[in-house]
C-alpha cells in the first residue's frame, strides 16, 4: 500500500553455479606459428539457478508460483572445429577457419557484439601479424531466460561481422580497428521461460517486427607514451519495419562514441572516461535515432561492479526494461538476451571518474564514480504517459575486488559493492504523484506523494575456480 510499484518491496536475493567442462584436441608447433586445427568441446550446466523474491509477478507471470524459484539449464558454450587454411609468408601469417559454437568479441570493449553462438569465422594475420582480421557470420541461437545459456532452437536471428585491426598504428602499442556489423533480426514470436512475452516487445501493438541495422565502427586502443587510450565511434543505420514505441515502420540514424584515458603510477591507474549513445527527440516520426546495440557486453565505466551495468531496471509499468544487465544502454528493449534491439529510447550520456589499485600481487581494487544522464527524455514520456520527466539518473558509486590467493587465474574470488544515488529523472519515472486521488477529481485532490528510495544498493561475490 501507498508504495510505488518499482520502490515497493524490489529486494532480491539470487546464486547461481555454472559449471563448464572444456576439452581441447589440437595440432601444431604453436610456439612459433598458429595450430595446424583444433577441436574443442565445452559442456556447461547452470546448477542451480536460485531467485528469491519478496513481491509476486516477479519469478512467473502466473502469481500462483510464489516468490521464489530453483531450475536449471545444460547447454554447450563452445562446440567448433577449427582448421588453418594456407601459411601466406614464411613468417607464419596465416588463415585459418573456425565453424560451430565460439565465443567472439567484436571490438575492444565489446560495445557491439559479444556472445558465445553459432557461426562460421574466417580469421587471420597480414603483414607479419601487425594486421589481423576476422569476417564472421552467426546463425543465433535463442538463450535460457534464467541463466542465459544457449538453448539448441534457432532465434532466425542473422549476424554478419568483418572487422580489421592495424598494430602500431602512428606509434608503437596502439592499435586501430574498422569493422562493419550487420543485425538482421526477423520477425518471430517467443515467451521466456517464465511466461513474459519477449518478441515482440509488450508495449504499442506488440505486432511482430524485423529489424534490419548496420553498424560502421572505428575503434582504438593502446597507449601513446604514458596514455593509456581507448575508444570507439559507431554509426547504425536501417530500419525497423513496425517499431511498437513509434507504431509506425522507422529508419535507424543513430551514433554512439566512447573515450577512456588513464595513466599508471606505480601501482595506481588512474583513468576517466565518458559515453554517448544518441537518444530519439520524437519518439512518433518515422526516424529512430536512439542507439542500441546488438549483444553488447561492455567493459567499460566500472563494467560488472557498475550498478547501472550490473542491474537490469525494470519498467514494471510497462513490458521493458529501462536498461538491460550487463549493458549501459537505456534501450527500452523486452531483454537483452531474447528481445530485439529498439532504436526509439533516450539514449545517455555518462561521465566517469576512477582508479584501479594493485593492492598487491594477488589482490586488486577497482574504484569507479559515474554520473549518469538521459539524452532525451521524449520517449519515456510517451511510454509512461508523463508530461515531464527530467534528464538526471544519478550518480553511481561502486567498488570492486578481486583476490587470486594463489597468484593464478585458476582460482580467483570476485567481490562487488554498488550503489545508485538516484537523481530527479530517475525518481520522476519511478513517482506517481497522484496515485491517491479518486478519478476526476484533479487539482482540488491533495495526494499522498510517494518518496521513491533515493539510494539502491546492489552486493555480489563470485568464486571462480578451473581445475
């Protein structure tokens, strides 16, 4: 009673066991020059996958399933065959081709696409390996809702990459990448596991849709003397055929561009850095110009230890999200994993400010502020029906450990605290000031504002361990 729907009772409490088993069968003098091919096979199982929530509608549509729920999922990460196709020079430059289910990030940071899938890679080195390039196609598979694995169902989902990266480029250890993506999404109908339509998104007409978007991408990472750089710049551009926001069949126009800069001192790194994806000023015209991207996974402004990065925020008024886990995008999208990708949304920008600190060899600190704030604010107002809804999100703290007690990978213990200190555009779209007044009366009805929470919190631990 007199809560706001998001500010009611949202405490969850959630652990999930992945286990994955890989076995690896390959050929070569990998010393000095790629493998000659290779097999890899890598069963995974999430067991179990607990949530424990303390409102109804939140683990099933059906409220009758309660507050909390246990499953689990098998599914393959990795399955593919790997073969290298012809030694182009007598210093090892190669080609090689990998087909069946592998992981591939498409960029430094994984703003674009990052995923384990279906697909067919050709990939290699030029110019005594100071070239390298890839040119990918994966066919998607739908993921689980839970844990999001891979399911073995086809989601008709088409993604195209090729991209190629130039070392040293203008000095030594910088490195630039141009790459072009293309998401051809079509249309089809799914509800998640948990009974929550996902394509097509449940808001408008919720009529199914395809969505037919390029990206054109310059990136950069490395250092230039002492600056530690890295940065990226995307254009998308296509259409949407029925976008359920704009009720209407769009064209994508939209940008996206990031900076990070640090410099080291001793054991300290100290870095800023800043992110813009363009919002969409009319949410009804037939142009889209928010941006979204199509399985992103950014590590970027404080990555998994981020609060806005870390948790999906949900619209609980509506069938999206504000922002999906793991994502720094506002997007407006059903899920991240199972949705499709809307280019009607508020788009963002974020300022970053932060350190990562080698405490010592086998501890590590990471410390990120970032404020937050909407581009545009026009397509929340049309979603919530809300005549205003200002720009600030909040500024987000988070704090980030991890411990390797035994100075290797194979066992490491990651430890994440974070916290949203909410702006005003934030609690406008989680505050409904007139929630108490009886229908028609208006002004002369002095409602029971709700104070929606300024402060959420978010605590995590996670145990890593390869034998």
């Amino acid at each position: 009673p007199v809560s706001g729907e998001f500010f009611g009772r949202p405490e969850q409490f959630a652990a999930t066991e992945t286990l994955q088993f890989s076995f690896e069968l390959f050929h070569g003098d990998t010393v000095f020059k790629p493998r000659d091919w290779a097999i890899k096979f890598s069963p995974t199982f999430s067991v179990p996958n607990y949530l424990d929530a303390r409102e109804n509608g939140v683990v099933n549509i059906d409220v009758r399933r309660g507050t909390n729920r246990t499953d689990w999922h098998a599914s393959l990460e990795e399955a593919f065959g790997e073969v290298k196709l012809a030694d182009l020079n007598a210093n090892y430059d190669f080609v090689s081709v990998r087909a069946g289910i592998q992981p591939f990030v498409s960029d430094f940071r994984g703003f674009i696409f990052s995923d384990n899938n279906l697909g067919a890679r050709v990939f290699g080195a030029l110019d005594n390996n100071r070239v390298q390039f890839n040119g990918a196609y994966f066919s998607m598979r739908e993921k689980d809702t839970n844990s999001g694995l891979n399911r073995f169902d086809t989601r008709h989902q088409n993604v195209y990459v090729a991209n190629i990266f130039r070392q040293d480029f203008i000095r030594k250890g910088y490195t630039i990448q141009g790459s072009f993506h293309y998401n051809d999404d079509r249309r089809t109908v799914e509800f998640d596991r948990n009974g929550f339509l996902v394509r097509p998104a449940l808001i408008g007409d919720a009529r199914p849709h395809a969505v037919k978007v390029g990206y054109l991408g310059f990136t950069g990472d490395g250092h230039l003397g002492r600056l530690n750089l890295s940065h990226a710049y995307y254009f998308a551009f296509g259409h949407d055929e029925h976008n359920p926001i704009a009720g209407r069949r769009v064209d994508v126009r939209s940008h996206m561009a990031a900076a990070e800069a640090s410099f080291d001192r001793d054991y300290l790194r100290f870095k800023s850095s800043f992110f813009f994806a363009q919002g969409d000023s009319n949410a009804t015209d037939d142009r889209a110009t928010g941006f979204d991207a199509i399985f992103d996974d950014p590590n970027f402004v404080g990555g998994q230890f981020s609060f806005w990065v870390r948790n999906g925020i949900r619209l609980t008024q509506t069938g999206v999200g504000l922002v999906q886990s793991n994502s720094l995008l506002p997007s407006l999208r059903s899920s991240k994993i199972q949705g499709q990708a809307n280019f009607v949304n508020p788009g963002i920008f974020i300022y970053n400010a932060g350190v990562d600190v080698e405490v010592t060899q086998r501890a590590k600190a990471v410390f990120n502020v970032n404020y937050l704030r909407f581009h545009r604010t026009e397509p929340l107002e049309l979603l919530l029906f809300q005549n205003r809804i200002r720009h600030d999100i909040g500024v987000d703290y988070s704090l980030g450990v991890a411990y390797r007690p035994f100075l290797i990978n194979n066992f490491t213990l990651t430890f994440g605290a974070a916290t949203l200190q909410t702006g005003r555009g934030f609690r406008d779209i989680f505050t409904d000031a007139n929630r108490n007044c009886p229908p028609g009366v208006g002004d002369f009805c002095q409602p029971d504002v709700i104070s929606p929470k300024k402060m959420l919190y978010n605590l995590f631990a996670q145990v890593k361990l390869v034998f």
